[in-house]
C-alpha cells in the first residue's frame, strides 16, 4: 500500500521505521509546522521532522486547511500518531482507505491527549494500544486491532510509551492485512467509556496531603511534561523519581527530613524517599547533590 504517516512525537518513529523497511511505499511524512521552544524560543522541528530529514524521506508542514487537503493526496491510507491537528470530514475521505490512528489505551477507555498519563495517575495496572479507523469525532472510530499490556509498578508515562509505540508499530502490519482481506474493523463499546484530556501544569503541582501511593503515581504520570512539582522558598521543584521510605520519626504532610544525605517528604500515610529532581532554572540532579546547596533548615516544608 502507498503510506502517508501525519505524526508529530518521538512515539511515531518506531512505526517509521518499520515502514519506510516493509513492502509498503511510504510516501510522504506529514508533521506540524516548526514552533518556538526553549529560552530563546528558538524555531524547532518537531522530532517526526528531524527523522524524516535524516532519512531523506518527503516532508511537509501543511499550516492551512487548503495545504492539509493538497498534503493528503495520494495515499492509500494515512497513519495518524500524536499528529495533534485535528481533521475535517474532507480530509478524512481523501485517501483511499481512510485514516488509522496508533492510540495509547484500550478504547473506549482513554479518549484524549494523554491516556497513558491517566492510567498511571489513576493506579491502572493495565494499559494497551487500540489501532482504529479514524471518524469524525475524538477517538471514537472502529476498531482493527488492540493489544493489552501490562504496566510495570515503577514504570513512568515516557517509559510506558516508549514500550507502547513499539508495540503499536508492529500491530500496524495487522491492520493492513485486515484491510487487504477486507476484514471490517469492530465498532467500538458503548461501556468503559472515560477520558483522557491533556495534562495542566497545575494539576500536576503535588498535594502533600493525599497518600503516598497516588502522589508517586503523578510523579510517574507526569514525568517529561509538565512535571510533578512543587515549590520550596518560592521557587519550582520538579521531582522526577521517588518512592515510599522508610524514617525513624514522624514526619508530616510536606516537611522535608534528611537522614543519612538521603531525603523524605510527609505524606497524609507513608513518607516518600526522593531520588532526583530539577530545581527551577537547572539541569536534572541527585536528591544529594541539591541537599548539598539548599542547606536545609529543620521545619522547612514544601509548598
């Protein structure tokens, strides 16, 4: 089949690269136009771009719905992973078969932006990938294939995607053999159905008082962006890894405690021992190191 990939993120490449290596034509690369990032807010290709750059593949950056249309012609079918642009009904119809999306999360549970986020924030011991035909509304196409996987105890979100991006790109090879077979994708349960909208800086700001489990489960979630964080003198601290520990005394929701250089934190039940974290306007670093320049006071707290 002739390919059109729209994505945007790093979780497409995986799929990329088994496409531009199969039977199939992979035609061209559709991504969003560069945007600012950084400090400098210096212009930056998305990392969909910079793949498709170094391998010398077709590249586009349609910007208005005129430019999407014109982008789409020619395929068979379009693979849609973390695109983020939403797509009209003209659009949809314009290949041959459709468009299929690479989903994070056994649908209909997860519809949104950030289904694995959610499922480890909310505990799940499970997550998945759903490959679907996409419709006109927000995840709620049919379905060709879906694959359970189970989500480690420690694993963070960019862990899990990771894993989950390859296992949505060798899952693509069945929905192709569906198609080719003219097998009809499933429509999706009206049951189990839940959402999974983006994640906000403030929601990912710690709450001291809730238990250690689900403050390590935001921690988890919210790993790369936005970040589980909080605020010590007034100033934001990211924490990046942690888990529950072990301290003599009792210690209570929000104050900080050094035993032995090693770091913990209150909670409502268990303390939460700190591995690493990223102070405001620095680089990722060892719970010891920062101990070693914020020359902490006993009764301080996090905010």
């Amino acid at each position: 089949m002739i390919v059109i990939v729209a994505a945007t993120s790093e979780v497409a490449i995986p799929t990329l690269e088994r496409i531009s290596k199969s039977e199939h034509q992979l035609l061209r690369i559709i991504s969003t136009p560069d945007s600012k990032s950084g400090r400098g807010k210096v212009l930056t290709p998305s990392p969909v771009s910079n793949w498709a750059e170094t391998k010398g593949v077709a590249l586009l950056k349609p910007n208005s719905v005129q430019e999407m249309q014109e982008a789409f012609l020619g395929a068979d079918i379009v693979l849609a992973i973390s695109y983020g642009r939403i797509l009209d009904k003209k659009i949809l119809e314009i290949p041959k078969h459709g468009f299929l999306n690479l989903h994070f999360s056994l649908l209909p549970a997860y519809r949104g932006a950030a289904p694995v986020q959610r499922a480890i924030a909310n505990g799940d011991s499970t997550s998945g990938i759903t490959i679907f035909k996409i419709d006109e509304n927000l995840d709620t196409g049919p379905i060709y294939v879906q694959e359970k996987y189970e989500i480690p105890n420690l694993a963070s979100s960019d862990q899990v995607l990771e894993k989950l991006s390859n296992i949505g790109a060798l899952a693509f090879e069945r929905a192709f053999a569906m198609i080719a077979s003219s097998v009809s994708p499933v429509e999706q349960s009206s049951e189990g159905i839940s959402f999974a909208p983006k994640i906000t800086k403030h929601e990912a700001k710690i709450n001291w008082n809730q238990s250690a489990d689900k403050i390590l489960y935001s921690i988890r979630a919210f790993t790369s962006a936005p970040g589980a964080w909080t605020l010590f003198r007034g100033s934001t601290v990211k924490i990046t890894s942690a888990s529950i520990g072990k301290f003599p005394d009792v210690i209570s929701p929000a104050e900080l405690r050094v035993h032995d250089r090693r770091l913990f934190i209150g909670t409502q039940d268990d303390p939460i021992e700190i591995f690493t974290i990223i102070p405001s306007g620095k680089q990722l670093m060892k719970v010891g190191d920062w101990i070693n320049g914020a020359r902490l006071n006993l009764g301080e707290y996090f905010e």
